[in-house]
C-alpha cells in the first residue's frame, strides 16, 4: 500500500496533483482511499476494483456503489426535469455543498463507454445511479478527470459497513486500508459530524431523503427557502438512512 500523508487539508494545487495519481492507479486497476470532505472514501474503476471494495468493506452485495461527479456529469447524464436540476444547482453551486443525488441516467452516454459490465452494474439499480457531488477539491478533481477520459469512478465510504463513516485516516480500520494500492491521509474530513454520516442523499424525481447526511439541517433550510418544499426531517434516533 503506497500512503500519502499530507496533513490537514493541504492547498488545491496538491489536491489535484493527488487526484491525477489517484486516478491513474483506479484506471489501471487500484483501489484508493481517498480523503474527501465528507467522509473517507474508498473508490476503484475496473469490475475486479470494485469486487474488492465490497470484500474489504465487507459490503451487502444488495447495496450499490455511489458513483463520483460533478455538475457536467449530472447535466449530461441524468434524465431529470427542469426542477430537479434547479434543486442541485441550488445546493452544490450557488451554496457550494455536498450532495448524493440517485436518479435516472442515460446509458448510452459516451462517459460510460469504457466502463466494465460489472463495475457498471454494481454502482446502478433499476436504471438509476446515485452520483456523489462537490466533494472537495481532490474530489472535484477526480470527476472533471472522469468526464474527460469518459472513465466513471465507483465506491463509498472507507469503512466495514455498518460501522458508520471515518472521518479520520486513522480510524478507517486497518484491514481496510492496507488492502487499498493508494491512501491518502489529510487529517479530519472538513464535514465531521456527530451522526457519523457523509453525504446527504435525495432521490429524483421525488426529493425524497434517502440518506440524511452531516449536512442535512442546513441543505432542508435551503430548500424550504427556494423551493418551498419541506424535506423529511431527520429521524430523532435509529436509522439515518434509508439505502
């Protein structure tokens, strides 16, 4: 395992450099755990890669895969109304947050030309795709690189599932990371929270929450404020998600 420790979140020019390495090993083959701001993540390209990350994350096979992107990839890919995309613009351009969104894709969009059957297949579910958004810099990186090569980017939280997301390298347990090609440790992930949660998650077309992320509270104030829409407040105890 190749480690890259960078300190507390280290300047964007290093987050990109960092990304484009990362990206070359996910694209020949690696597994990388990646530092993004939401939580620790752990993310692969090819179908073997992502057969990986479920044996290390000791993942459901039930349960897909996010997938990594931005505004580009949402725009081009997915099949949503006019609302919709006013939704995620909303809250990851005009208030430069995170956000999960699943909703409907186009398969035969030129992005997932290269991609393999069965990373494909882990990371969809019934024509829908769950794609993670503006994530931090090195995130953001990663998916302008992705839409660029047309070479999609598959997995989710650097954690053995069921034991809620890591916000610091060294609590991502260490059978995890030493079975990763590439780690990357800056420090506290910008959006620790007491839920050990990462992304919110929304379901399109029905703004339905799916997953009530570390910042929730703050995302359903915007919402109820632009759109009007209440959002389902996040559950008092018990489960913070429904996927």
């Amino acid at each position: 395992m190749e480690l890259i420790s960078r300190g507390q979140e280290p300047s964007q020019d290093i987050q990109c450099a960092d990304a484009r390495r990362a990206f070359r090993i996910m694209g020949a083959g690696g597994v990388t755990l990646l530092p993004l701001s939401v939580s620790y993540a752990i993310f692969a390209h090819t179908a073997l890669a992502v057969e990986r990350i479920y044996a290390l994350k000791k993942r459901p096979q039930t349960k897909p895969n996010g997938v990594i992107g931005n505004w580009d990839i949402f725009s081009e890919v997915f099949q949503v109304e006019a609302r919709d995309r006013d939704l995620v613009r909303c809250l990851t351009l005009d208030h430069d947050l995170p956000l999960s969104i699943i909703g409907p894709y186009r398969a035969d969009h030129d992005w997932l030309r290269t991609v393999q059957f069965g990373a494909l297949h882990r990371s969809t579910k019934n024509g829908t795709m769950d794609l993670l958004m503006n994530a931090g810099p090195l995130h953001n990186e990663l998916a302008r690189l992705s839409l660029e090569a047309a070479q999609p980017l598959m997995g989710s939280s650097a954690n053995i599932s069921g034991s809620g997301s890591k916000f610091r390298f060294d609590d991502v347990q260490e059978s995890l990371r030493e079975g990763c090609d590439l780690a990357m440790d800056y420090g506290t992930s910008r959006y620790i929270n007491d839920w050990q949660m990462g992304s919110t998650i929304i379901e399109l077309p029905s703004w339905r929450v799916l997953r009530w992320g570390g910042l929730f509270e703050q995302q359903a104030q915007l919402v109820k404020k632009h759109f009007g829409v209440e959002l389902t407040p996040r559950p008092a105890s018990g489960s913070w998600t429904l996927v």
